[in-house]
C-alpha cells in the first residue's frame, strides 16, 4: 500500500515542481511563453492541486481525472518538442502573433529545451498515474 502511494506522491512532486519552474521562468526570468508553452501550462497547473489532494488522501479518483490532463499534457509537449528540434514543418506552429513557439531559445541549464523539461516531467507524471492505477484496487 506505502509503495503505490509513493507513486501518487512523486507524480505530485514532479507536477508541483513544474509548476514551481514555469512561474520562475515567466515571473522572475521574465520570459514570455509562447502559446503552446500556455497550453501545457494549462495542463500541468491543476496536475499539481489534484494529484496533491489524491496523494493526501489516497483517492484513487484523483488520480483517475489526472490521467487525461497529463496524457494531453504529453502530446502538447511532444509536439511542441518536435516543433522546436525541426523534425516538424514551422508552417504548423498554432502561434499568432507574439512569442514564436518555433523560433524561440527557451534554454536553461546550458542549452537544455524548456519543451524537453516539459515533456519529461509529463511522461513521467503518466508513467507514474498509470502505475500507480494499475496496482491500486478500483
């Protein structure tokens, strides 16, 4: 029972602590997101509350309304991933006006990709909810 919920709190840690590292980046680095940089914030804010709740209380439905946000969360990021490595034409960048989700330098770490960051954290978020689901009892 103490290892699935183990699973249930690093997938919350993972999400707090992206959540944590995109207001760094946006309020105190200063720097703009781009609108799928939006999208995946979109999806990863309320990971951290929900599955903060469900690792608090056990809820196995916690972990159940998780799952969709950070299956989205991973393809967003995919894609924006691929989007930024050029392995996509840029003519499919969903961005408007401001911030260039294709031509941006969101490098921290000397030169590790923001989207790549992205992309691992919600992987290992689904990773983590589908494992915990697996072996908990519905």
């Amino acid at each position: 029972m103490k290892s699935t919920w183990l699973l249930l709190l690093t997938a919350w840690l993972l999400a707090l602590l992206s959540t944590a590292g995109a207001l760094f980046i946006g309020e105190v680095m200063l720097m703009t997101p781009c609108t799928l940089c939006w999208y995946q914030r979109i999806a990863m804010f309320p990971l951290a509350l929900i599955l903060g709740i469900a690792s608090y209380s056990h809820d196995r439905r916690g972990a159940v309304y998780a799952l969709p946000l950070a299956v989205s969360g991973t393809l967003i990021s995919g894609y924006h991933t691929l989007l930024v490595a050029s392995w996509i034409p840029k003519t499919w960048t969903p961005c408007g006006t401001g911030v260039s989700c294709a031509n941006q330098k969101l490098e921290i770490l000397n030169g590790l990709q923001i989207p790549w960051l992205s992309l691992a954290a919600f992987f290992l978020i689904t990773v983590l909810i589908i494992t915990y689901l697996k072996k908990v009892p519905k």
